[in-house]
C-alpha cells in the first residue's frame, strides 16, 4: 500500500502559498483554523461590548411646599395633606393614563368626626398614580390616632394604600398595631377609619401587660 507523503509548508511562506496548489488536507485545515479565529473574536467582541443603560425618565413637573384641605359638604375639614415635595412624571410625550406623582415625606390628616380624634399617617415616600384615589404609601409607614380614653394608637409597617376619600386603608405586609399597655403583630391589615373598625387578617399575635 502506498502511502500519502504531504509537502511541508513553512508558515512565513504560507501567505505566498496559491490556495489552488495544496493539497486538499492542508486546505480544508487552514479553512477550519480561519473559521475558529473568527468565531472567537466575534465572541468576544460580543462578550465585552457594554449593556445599554436603562432610560431614565425625569420629572416633568416640580411642586414645592404643598398643603392641602378637602372639606365635606358641611365645611368641616375631611382630609388634609402635607408635603415638601411633589414630583410629577409624564412617561410619554403627552399625558396618558401611565402618569404618575411622587410625594417626599407626606403627611396626611383624615377627620371623620370633629368631636373626635383624627388619623395622622406618616411615610417617607408616597406614589400617586394619574386619576388615581389610591395613595401608595412605602418605606416607614406610620398611622397614628390619641384619644384621651384610650391613648395612643400606632400601626406601623412597610407600605400602605391609602383612599383618602373613603378612608380607608389596606396593605399585605407585616404589621405592628400598639396601645398604651398592648402589641399586636400580624400580616396584612384592613382598616376603616371613618367606623373606626381595623380588621387584622392573619397571623395575628398580641401581648398584653395589665
């Protein structure tokens, strides 16, 4: 049997080489060695190249010191609100129903009886989305009513939707309700503060000191 012999090439004379003068292994060879330098620098060129930054959509509208009355049809105060900032966001080119408002650090004040004690809630943050009634309030939510029977009430937790309208409000999240010589924890809260009626939903532990 006689055996194939393949030609030595040397590598600095490789660019003089016709392609149609070798023989058919050592093209097919070089053809692969082209095809894999090029796949690899493809790939990392792909590997390095940067992510594109998320859009960032800024404020379209600034208010500053806001104090805010609603009254109820006998002139009494029914609702109060108090911010330093309101930022107002436009996610399209005109308005759409996708607006939304930002509140730094609200305050809110909801009075359902004159002769009684009203509701103070407090947040770091409070979301309003376009013709909304809901509040979206997050981040170090604080309700509180004092009462000269009952003392302070405080329910804490990490957000809370708030319809000043009706008021009324509700979260999902852990909840921490305290009185003068009671705690109660539990998950998710309902509470009408206009019946003054609070609905703790699950999960509901409390400690009582006589």
């Amino acid at each position: 049997m006689s055996k194939l012999h393949l030609p030595r090439i040397n590598s600095e004379n490789l660019e003089r080489i016709n392609p149609l003068l070798l023989p058919m292994p050592w093209l097919v060879v070089i053809l692969l060695v082209i095809l894999f330098a090029t796949l690899k620098y493809s790939s990392k060129e792909d590997s390095v190249a940067p992510q594109q930054a998320p859009i960032k959509i800024f404020p379209h509208t600034y208010v500053v010191d806001v104090e805010m009355h609603q009254y109820d049809n006998e002139g009494n105060l029914h609702y109060q609100m108090n911010t330093p900032l309101i930022r107002r966001f436009e996610v399209k080119d005109s308005p759409s129903d996708k607006d939304y408002s930002l509140f730094t650090t609200p305050v809110f004040m909801l009075v359902n009886d004159p002769k009684k004690p009203g509701w103070f809630v407090t947040s770091q943050e409070g979301r309003l989305e376009n013709n909304d009634t809901w509040f979206i309030l997050t981040q170090e939510v604080l309700a509180r009513q004092t009462s000269e029977k009952q003392g302070e009430i405080t329910i804490s937790t990490g957000d809370l939707r708030l319809n000043l309208q009706d008021q009324f409000a509700e979260t999902s999240k852990a909840v921490t309700m305290r009185a003068a010589k009671s705690q109660i924890t539990a998950t998710g809260l309902r509470a009408d503060m206009k019946r003054e009626h609070i609905e703790l939903l699950s999960n509901v532990k409390g400690i009582y000191e006589p």
